[in-house]
C-alpha cells in the first residue's frame, strides 16, 4: 500500500490581548487562507484518512475549515500532544498510526511541522520545493510526501519524498 503524508500549518492566527497562546483563534486572514488549503487538496484528491490535529484553537478552526472544502467525512482526532510536539513527538505519533490508513493529514505548529517535513525529505523530489520549505513553512502551507515504508511504524529519516510544497493564496 502507498502511504501519503500531508503536513499541514495552521492558518494564520489572531495574537489578542490577554488571551493563552493554546486559546488563540484565527485571524481573518486565517479564515480566508484554511478554505484555501482545503480546496487544494480537493482538487488533487488528496483526501486523508484520517486528520491529527493539535488541541489549539487555531488549529481546530483551520481543520474545520478545510475539512468543509473536502467533501468527504474525514474522522479527525484532537491531540493534546500535537500542541508543542517537536519532531520526535511528532515521529512518535506517526509511528502509531493504523497500518490500513493510506493517507493522513497533520495539522500543527511550527517548528515541530517543518521540522518533520524536512526530516522525512530524501531530497529526491523537486528540489525548488524543499527549498521553499526549508527556507520557510508558513502559515497554511502544505507539504505532500510519498512514504517509502511498509508500515507507519517505520516512517523514519530520508523514508519520503516531497511530492509537493504549496501555500495556496
């Protein structure tokens, strides 16, 4: 079975006074931005099947929106462990994920999200986009990668390739 990774930032969030970094919302530019996200993905038939999103607000409103956009019911499940995970949080929450799911979206933070991104890379796809996503992830951009393994359980350095890096506007 191919296995497909899709790594996506939260959209672009509000910074309101007073408030918890966990609690922030999206910004308006953040709500313009996650349907965005959601219609890419659509277009490319790039459904998941399952999504993993932090506990933030910021990024349960951005999965709210692209889920909106996939026509299709994606289970989703909220994890507080995906808040501040960095990449071996991460790594480790990848390597639990059911062996008969195909396709799973992440949707998180940064740095954790790039991170992991680059981590997986084995530099053998287009190499304008991992320049991009290296030089910066930002806020509803997208990384697609083909994993080379088995089973999620071996999702590990250099075991995918960028298919694609979009920030779609």
């Amino acid at each position: 079975m191919s296995r497909r990774l899709l790594l996506l930032r939260h959209a672009k969030s509000d910074w309101p006074v007073g408030v918890p970094d966990h609690q922030r919302p999206l910004a308006d530019r953040g709500r313009r931005q996650a349907p965005l996200a959601g219609r890419w993905l659509a277009e490319r038939d790039l459904v998941p099947d399952l999504a993993l999103v932090s506990s933030a607000v910021r990024t349960q409103q951005t999965w709210d929106l692209v889920r909106a956009e996939l026509d299709a019911d994606v289970p989703a499940l909220v994890e507080d462990a995906l808040y501040d995970a960095g990449l071996t949080g991460m790594l480790d929450r990848l390597h639990a994920v059911p062996d008969d799911l195909a396709t799973v979206l992440v949707v998180g933070h940064n740095p954790g999200t790039e991170s992991l991104a680059a981590f997986l890379d084995d530099g053998t796809g287009p190499a304008d986009d991992r320049a991009r996503m290296i030089g910066k992830y930002p806020t509803s951009a997208i990384a697609v990668l083909t994993l080379v393994v088995d089973t999620w359980a071996d999702v590990d350095r250099d075991t995918a390739r960028l298919e694609a890096f979009v920030v779609p506007r």
